[in-house]
C-alpha cells in the first residue's frame, strides 16, 4: 500500500522562497483552509510526485525546475 508521509513543497521567486512542510498522519487526512491558502496546489504537488499529472491537463509537457 502507498503511504505519503509528509510533503514538502518549495518555490522560488524574485522575492525569495517560500514553502511549507505538511506531515500527514496515519488514517485519513483532510486538506482544508481558506480561499488562496494552497489546498489544490498540495494535492497537485501529489499529483506530480506520483507522475499523474496528465490528470490536472498536463499531458506530455515536461515540468520546469530550476535546476
């Protein structure tokens, strides 16, 4: 069985870096929050970890990184 522990989602801009580290317990989790506040941006950052990112529309496109 797939178990996500915790994930850890970092970006870059002119104004610097920001992020935030979210650790998922054992059980069912839920993801809630205020408008803006990043819940669909954590569920894509699943998304792309687990390489399904055709499902958010992205079909063959390869994913930017600054490195």
């Amino acid at each position: 069985m797939l178990k996500i522990k915790a994930l850890r989602i970092e970006v870059f801009t002119v104004d610097g870096k920001y992020g935030r580290d979210i650790v998922f317990g054992d059980g069912l989790n839920i993801i809630y929050g205020n408008n803006t506040s990043g819940k669909s941006t954590c569920v894509q950052a699943i998304l792309h970890g687990l390489g399904m990112e055709e499902l958010l529309g992205g079909k063959a496109q390869k994913l930017c990184s600054p490195f």
